[in-house]
C-alpha cells in the first residue's frame, strides 16, 4: 500500500527552526520568508496532527512532540543526503546481466573476467548462474550462455564455439598406477573412472575401437566442473571438454590420456531476448574471442 510522506521541504523547514529556535533564523538560512517557513510548518503539524512549536510571545518553542521528531528526523535527512551524493554527478555504467552456466563459470569464465571486464570498460556487468528451471525467461538477463544443442526458440543465439571431449587424468593418478603416457583405452578402463550425469563414455569407447559398454564409475558427479576438480585432485580418469579443462590441461594439472576424442554436439550457445543483438553484440565478440585464445 502507497503511503504518503510530508514533504522533504517542510521537514527541512522544521529542522533549521529547531536548531535555531526561530523561525526568522531558519528563514534567512533556506532564503525564504518567515511567512513561508510559517506556512511549512503549520502544514507538516497538519499532516502529523499535533503542534511542534508551542508559538507564544513572539517567539516559538518547540513541544515534547517536536523534540522527539527533530532528534529522529535529523539522522533521516542526513541519509537523504547521503544517498543523493551518492548518485548525483555519478557516470552510470550500461549493465549488462548475463546468466553464466555454473559449470562455465567455474572452470573457464571467472578466470577470463580481468579480460572480459577490460575488453568493455564501459560496461557494468553482472553475473548470475539461474537453475535450468528458470532459464526460459529473459526478464532479468540480457545475455545468456547455454550449453545445448542450438534449438532454443525463447531468444537470438549464435555458437560461441565447437569442442571436444577427451579423457583426462592427473599426472599423480598416472603416477600411482604406473604408466606413461600415451596410455590405451584398456588401460583407461583399468583405472578408477568419473562418471557425469549428462554424459556417458559409450561414444567415447566407440571411437577408440572398444566395445560400447558403460564402464562403472568410482564417483558420478551432476557438475562437471566439479568432476574436473575432482580428475585434478588425482581421484580418478574422466570424460571433459577441451574448453571446460583448457586451464588445467596447459599448466600441467591434468593430461590427455591418448589421442581419441569425439565431438561434442552439446556446445555452448550465447542466446539473447529478440531485438537485442546491437545491445550485447559487444559481450558476446569478446567472449567468442576469449574462447578462440582458449583452444589455441
């Protein structure tokens, strides 16, 4: 429900009255007349419904009402005040939101963002990773990075990018097992492997020659950055994409276990609401960029 305030005008009104104890004074300090401070006055009473000022020989003193309103209302008008400096003369950046799948967000995007926030300076952006469920809408984000497959009718889109998926170990899990690199596809299957909800080693199997029989798995993880973390940590092999372990497998956390990899035709997408392509054409060209230094 609306509720309605007095005017900032008046209160200010009562304020330099109370503290100068005259109506004149506070006058001359707002340059206004006494008849206007008078008249400020007499209205936030009116709005209150008691006196502030007992007014009596000339001169006016202020009610156990106008005491207690004038050591609370200070503090409020020194917030507004603080919260008017706080946006006057201040250079708004254009925000751009942009709904980041979690899984790209941990293992690729939040060590890019130096370089993305570089790239647009004059940008604001803000970052949210929104469950699967509430990804259909568009009324808080205006830009979104979407693994899929491309068939998405809610927005605009455009591939950020192919990939690949490889089996990847820690050098430490190699280590304990005793072997070196490359290592065959029977002997991936001999170690302790990472199963993935969305993903299954059968295509993989199938590209290497095996038999297309799912292999058990020590740990299955929902999240595959966490899987990656978990590759790294040295507890078992796993099934990644190229993007999503590019960090770990450049500084050494993590090799590819031999040559086979397969396509990935679940890739990552950049979809916008319609009519939004000028707004985060801008994003969208440094995060294909960063994506091609990433696979290069």
């Amino acid at each position: 429900m609306y509720k309605r305030y007095p005017s900032v005008q008046s209160m200010n009104a009562f304020i330099q009255a109370a503290r100068s104890g005259s109506f004149s004074s506070a006058a001359r300090k707002l340059d206004l007349t006494h008849s206007a401070i008078s008249q400020q006055i007499r209205a936030l009473e009116d709005f209150i419904g008691q006196p502030l000022f007992v007014r009596e020989g000339g001169g006016s003193n202020l009610t156990d009402a106008g005491q207690l309103f004038a050591s609370v209302l200070s503090d409020g008008l020194a917030q507004i005040d603080r919260a008017l400096s706080s946006v006057q003369n201040r250079s708004v950046a254009r925000r751009l939101t942009i709904d980041v799948d979690s899984e790209l967000a941990q293992s690729w995007l939040n060590p890019r963002l130096p370089q993305l926030l570089e790239a647009l300076p004059e940008h604001e952006v803000v970052l949210l990773s929104m469950p699967r469920s509430d990804r259909s809408s568009f009324e808080r984000v205006d830009l979104a990075l979407r693994y899929g497959y491309g068939d998405w009718d809610d927005g605009e889109m455009t591939q950020i990018c192919a990939d690949r998926v490889l089996a990847v170990a820690s050098p430490a899990l190699l280590e304990r097992h005793g072997l070196q690199l490359p290592i065959s596809p029977a002997q991936v299957l001999q170690m302790p492997l990472l199963g993935y909800t969305r993903r299954s080693w059968i295509a993989w199997l199938e590209a290497a020659g095996m038999a297309a029989v799912e292999p058990a798995a020590r740990v299955v993880f929902d999240n595959a950055a966490n899987l990656i973390a978990a590759a790294e940590a040295g507890v078992g092999a796993g099934l990644v994409r190229g993007l999503l372990a590019a960090d770990a497998l450049r500084s050494g956390r993590l090799v590819a276990l031999n040559e086979t990899q397969i396509t990935a035709h679940y890739n990552l997408y950049a979809v916008w609401p319609p009519g939004h392509g000028e707004r985060v054409a801008p994003m969208v060209e440094v995060i294909k960029k960063l994506a091609l230094r990433t696979q290069h």
